[in-house]
C-alpha cells in the first residue's frame, strides 16, 4: 500500500480551515455581508433541479469517502 503524502493532509486541512474562518465571520457579522453557508445552500436549494445536484453530489462524495475500497463480507480481498 502506497504511503500518503503529508502535503495532501496539508491541503485538505488549510481548506477546512478556511471554511470554518468564513463561517465564523459569516456567523459573527450576522448583518454584513458575508453569508454562512447555511444562507448558501437555503439559495441553492429554492430550486428543485439544484437540489437533485446536491443529492447527487452528496451520495458521489458518500460513495467515494466511505464505501469504495471496502472488502465486503464473504468477498475475496484480492
């Protein structure tokens, strides 16, 4: 098994931690201009074709995160 490289670790960290600093400036400047994502997806889901987009890409990620690569019982792991 291949080893994983620390500068994608990196890169994912930096990502969420950018998002977690926007929404806490989205969160404690309530009035300004700076949405949460909470008032993002409440935009994206008034449309019912985003919504299948974002359900789509939800199970994408789901698949892609937690199932793909399982060995699944009574399953031959090669």
């Amino acid at each position: 098994m291949a080893e994983h490289p620390v500068i994608g670790y990196l890169i994912w960290a930096v990502l969420f931690a950018a998002l977690f600093i926007w929404e806490g400036f989205g969160l404690a400047r309530a009035g300004e201009a700076y949405p949460t994502l909470s008032d993002a997806l409440r935009a994206v889901m008034r449309y019912p074709v985003a919504r299948w987009v974002l359900f789509g890409l939800w199970l994408w990620f789901g698949w892609h995160t937690f199932v793909r690569g399982w060995h699944f019982l009574l399953r031959d792991p090669q």
